[in-house]
C-alpha cells in the first residue's frame, strides 16, 4: 500500500460509524483523504465512533443506505474518487429476528450505492466490503478460494452472498473490466473473517461480550468453544480494502475482482483458545459457561484461503492472534482509566504501518 497515494483522494466512506467503519475512517484521515461518511447513528452505546471522536477529521453524514435519494444526494455533493462500502446489517443471530432488515440493508443498500455511482462521472474505484460467510459453506478443512460458490445458511450470510452476486452482475453489466477504458470505473470486492479490535461494543460477538463479563464479574455464555474462525485484527483486512481501492484505482480493470483478505492459517483458531487467550492478557480472571439453550445454526469451521491477495496485491497479514489480543487488551484497558482514545487508535494505526 502507497500511504501517499491518499493524500487529497476524495473518498466516500459508507458505514463509518460502525465498528471497521470508524477504525477506518482514522486511519484515512491520518492518510490525508478527505473522507466523507455516510450511515446510521452509532450502533452501541459507547462506540469506537464516540470514543476516539472519530468525526473530527472528515464530513459525517448520519444517514441510511435504504433511502436511495438521499444516498445519492450525498455522493453527488461529495464527488468522490473512491467509494468504500461497509455499512450492512452485520449480525447472524440478529439476521434471523430480522430478516427483512438484514436484506433491505444489505442488499438493496447495495444496489441503491451502485445506482448513484453509474450517475458520478468523478469516481474511479469502488470496493464492496462483504464477509467470508458469503461462501457456500461446506465445513471444508481448507480455505474457500475467491472462486467458490456463494451460499449462506442464515439470513445474513445469505444476504453477503447476494451482495456479491450484484457486484458481478453490475460488473459485468456496467463497469465491465473490457469496457473500462469507456465507463473509467472499477468495481473489487473485499472478503473477511471474524474481524476483532479495540472499540467493538456489539452485542452477540466474542471479544466484546468477554470484556463485558470480565468488568462485571460474570461467567461469559459460549454457544460453541468448539467453532473454529479466521480471527483477525480489524486493520488487517482494511490494509486489503486500502490496497485493492489504491490498485483499482491506478490500475483499473486489472483489479476489479472478488478477493479474500484473512488471517495465517495458523491463527485459524477454536472460539475456546480465545477466550483462554484474553483472560490470560487481561489478567483478572473469567469463567466461561455453554450456552444451555438451544441456538440457531452457525459454522463450525471457516476458513479463507489468501493466496491470491499475496500474489497479485502483496498483501500479507502483519499481526498474529497474540499481537491482536494484546493491542485489544491494551485498548480497553486505556479506555477504561479515560485516555486520549482517538490518539491511542492513531498510534495503533502507526505501529501497525511500521510493523
């Protein structure tokens, strides 16, 4: 990744009050970018976007991807160069109460996006953030190629796996790699796994309701220690979505394809090693216990397999599981005797890029 080449890039960002949304918006405003956001209102109470007073540096548009009009409006007055996609509905448990919201967000947010860039003569790169649950999941041992078979079981896994079906039919339709040199725009997606970091206060994800056990003193609840996930620190699949918009962009249609962007294989890890891990770093102690009711279904076992990105955009995971637990560690403890947290997430950002 070229840090310089975002310096005065005008960027439109949607999602950037979630969780991977605000993690990015930092580090494109420590980049130079002029970043607009648009999305809804912070998803928790606290949040990484209130926290490290993420709006300072950019223009914050509160806003949902459902309303085509004004998502439009926005993007027009932006004028960007580069379009970041992210806000989605991002919960599997919460896709099965709410399916109707899972999909109008996730997939007719989407085409409501595409719909406003054809009409922007301004942009030139556009990434798609999707999930690793996008894949037909079979329980295989080893990583789904950016090739496979799009699938999903529950709401919003199936939802991803749409996501990127339009993607290829607008690829292929108006932003087709052959006809670049007419329409100028190209179209990538980026796919990733059990995204983890300092600032997630969602309810129903691992990390986050183990700190909230381990400050109040209770036996987190784990549906299923067993479950294996490609953990991985939120910067590492946002320095993949960097790169591949920075390649879309000088490059054009070499690049506008699906790719995968997750952890070594090695720190493809059981839901119990985690949670072992981060009682051991934070130091106090917790219990864990088995969820005794029943649950809907989820993976047992996932995995990407990154060797494309390697190759041909020199993308490689910098940190590993232990790396990533202990900066989260150092997160949450910083955040709770009241420090700078926008200038600690900068910082993490910085040693991230050094390391």
């Amino acid at each position: 990744m070229n840090l310089s080449f975002w310096r005065g890039k005008r960027v439109f960002l949607t999602g950037h009050t979630g969780f991977k949304g605000g993690w990015l918006s930092l580090w494109l405003q420590q980049l130079g970018a002029e970043v607009t956001g648009y999305a809804l209102l912070a998803p928790t109470e606290p949040s990484l976007y209130g926290v490290a007073d993420v709006a300072r540096g950019m223009r914050s548009i509160i806003g949902d991807v459902r309303d085509a009009a004004a998502l439009r409006r926005a993007m027009v007055e932006a004028c960007p160069e580069i379009v970041i996609h992210m806000a989605a509905q991002p919960l599997v448990r919460y896709s099965y109460d709410h399916p109707v919201e899972t999909y109008s967000t996730n997939v007719m947010g989407l085409v409501n996006l595409f719909e406003a860039v054809r009409g922007l003569p301004s942009v030139r790169s556009v990434v798609n953030v999707t999930s690793d649950k996008c894949y037909e999941n079979r329980e295989w041992p080893w990583g789904y190629r950016e090739n496979e078979a799009m699938g999903g079981y529950d709401p919003y896994s199936n939802s991803k796996g749409c996501a990127e079906l339009i993607t290829s039919a607008y690829r292929n339709s108006y932003f087709n790699p052959a006809k670049y040199s007419t329409h100028g725009i190209a179209l990538g997606s980026g796919r990733a796994g059990n995204v983890i970091g300092g600032g997630d206060w969602a309810l129903d994800r691992l990390i986050p309701d183990m700190l909230r056990a381990i400050r109040a003193g209770e036996a987190v609840r784990i549906r299923n220690p067993d479950a294996i996930r490609p953990w991985q620190h939120v910067l590492e699949p946002l320095s993949g979505y960097l790169t591949l918009a920075e390649k879309l962009y000088t490059d054009g249609a070499t690049y506008a394809e699906g790719w995968n962007f997750g952890p070594h294989d090695i720190d493809a890890k059981p839901v119990g090693w985690i949670i072992e891990r981060i009682t051991q770093v934070w130091g106090n102690g917790a219990a864990w216990q088995l969820e005794g009711v029943p649950q809907p279904h989820e993976a047992t076992y996932l995995k990407l397999d990154c060797s494309k990105a390697r190759a041909a955009l020199g993308w490689h995971p910098r940190w590993n599981i232990g790396q990533t637990i202990e900066n989260i560690v150092e997160w949450h403890k910083a955040c709770d005797r009241g420090a700078d947290m926008r200038a600690l997430t900068l910082g993490q950002i910085t040693a991230y890029q050094n390391t």
